[in-house]
C-alpha cells in the first residue's frame, strides 16, 4: 500500500469516526474544524486532503504555530504523510488569502500562523522577547481613521507591535541617565 493510499484511508476512517461519534479532535476543536471547512467550501476553496491535514494541525493547536510545527504535527497524526514545508507554507497562503488564517511575524519565534477566530495583537519586547497581548480595541480607531480620512479598508488581523515592555524601558532610561 503506498503512502498516499494509507493517508487517504487513514482520512476516510476519520470521517467515519466523526459520523459515528461527533468528535474525533478534543472537545471544541472538532466544531472550530467543520467550522473553518464551512468558511473554505463558501468561500470557493477546494477542501483536499492536504488542506483537511493543515487545518487540522492548527485547530489541534490553538495559538502561534509555524511551518515547521504544522509539519511535525501533521506527520505525528499522518506517520505517511509526504506532505512537505513547501507544500504546507503554499497551503497557509490561500488560506491566508481566503481571511482564514493569519500571518504574523513574532520577531525572534519567527512567522507564525493562527487560525483567525477573531482579530487580536501582541505587544513584543526588542530587548528581552516579552509578548504581551493587546486588545483589538486599541486599533478600531486606527481602522476608523484610515477608512474615513484614507479611504482605505485595512485589515488588521493580528499584529505584533514591537518596542520596550515596561521593565526594558525603565532599565534603558536608568542605564542613559548613568552615562
């Protein structure tokens, strides 16, 4: 049996499974899949079976994963799975272009991705990596401004906004001050 066959076997026993029981992924997750599969049929995406696999690594995960995680994640659950970075990263972008997923750079944790359930933001240290999280509220007047002055439609998913935590600046000002 090639490795394909095993993997569309393996999906099919999945589906199976979802019938019968409801649920193949831990609680919740297996609602936000067949809700994310629902956004991609409407939104004119294909759902193959590469798709089913990203998607299913990043409802697995809740959070920032990146290329390389979704891979590991997507071999652990598929052992035959010959899906490859190239592949998964190709994936993410039309996802990506379909409003489903969104891009983010974390500075040092490099690109992740995220399912996008709802728009939110990170505040990250440039001195000692702290992520911190920032309401969306702090940029719908940004998105106010731009429509109404720009008349530009912005999307601001999730944005990392770098710069110093509290701490970083108060050393940063006391070591200035010392010089």
């Amino acid at each position: 049996m090639t490795d394909l066959t095993s993997l569309v076997l393996h999906l099919m026993a999945i589906d199976r499974e979802i019938a019968s029981s409801g649920s193949v992924m831990a609680g919740e997750s297996m609602s936000l899949f067949d809700t994310v599969i629902e956004q991609l049929q409407t939104s004119g995406g294909r759902v193959t079976i590469p798709r089913r696999m990203v998607i299913a690594a990043l409802c697995d995960h809740k959070g920032h994963l990146s290329v390389a995680d979704i891979e590991r994640h997507i071999k652990a659950a598929n052992p035959g799975s010959t899906l490859t970075d190239t592949t998964i990263y190709r994936i993410l972008q039309g996802l990506k272009d379909l409003h489903l997923v969104s891009q983010t750079d974390m500075g040092d944790a490099g690109i992740v991705y995220e399912l996008l359930t709802a728009p939110h933001h990170h505040l990250i240290c440039l001195s000692c990596g702290a992520v911190a999280d920032l309401d969306d509220e702090y940029l719908t007047p940004l998105r106010g401004r731009l429509h109404t002055e720009l008349r530009f439609e912005a999307r601001i998913d999730h944005m990392a906004i770098y710069g110093l935590c509290q701490q970083c600046a108060q050393n940063a000002a006391i070591q200035q001050t010392a010089e």
